[in-house]
C-alpha cells in the first residue's frame, strides 16, 4: 500500500483533544476505502493539519477525509521513504 501525506487549512486555534476527536472521525470510516490513519500533527498558530496514512490511492484518502466532516484537496504520495 501506498502512504499518503495530506494537509488541512482553518484549524486555526484547534486544541490537541479537538485534533484527537477529528483523528477518531477518520479511524471510525477508514475502512470502507482501505485506508489506514497513521498519525497526524497539527500547528494551531498556522491553522494547519498534516496527516500521514496508507492507503490504495489519494482518491480513497480524501473520500475519508470527506466523510469525516473535514475534506481536503491537498494530498500528496510519499513514494520514497529513507
């Protein structure tokens, strides 16, 4: 499976238990696409959100994203790892 990096805008503020509640969004439909949440990270200064997951394609990614109530367009194939 391929890993995916994706990245959120607007969590401007966002709190570590808000970002673990989102978090939870994603683990309760990652199934229905194959896609696994690994981790993800959040700067609250910058509003952004960075997610790291395995997945069949960034396509399956973001209908995840989507069906969790935070979609993004901006998810990027991690093709090569050191």
């Amino acid at each position: 499976m391929a890993k995916f990096m994706d990245v959120h805008d607007g969590f401007v503020g966002v709190t570590a238990e808000q970002l673990a509640a989102a978090h939870e969004a994603d683990l309760a439909v990652e199934g229905e696409e194959g896609v696994h949440f690994e981790r993800a990270w959040l700067d609250p200064e910058a509003g952004k959100v960075f997610c790291l997951s395995s997945g069949p394609s960034k396509e399956a990614v973001m209908r995840v994203h989507e069906k969790a109530g935070h979609p993004t367009t901006e998810v990027y194939e991690l093709p090569v790892e050191v």
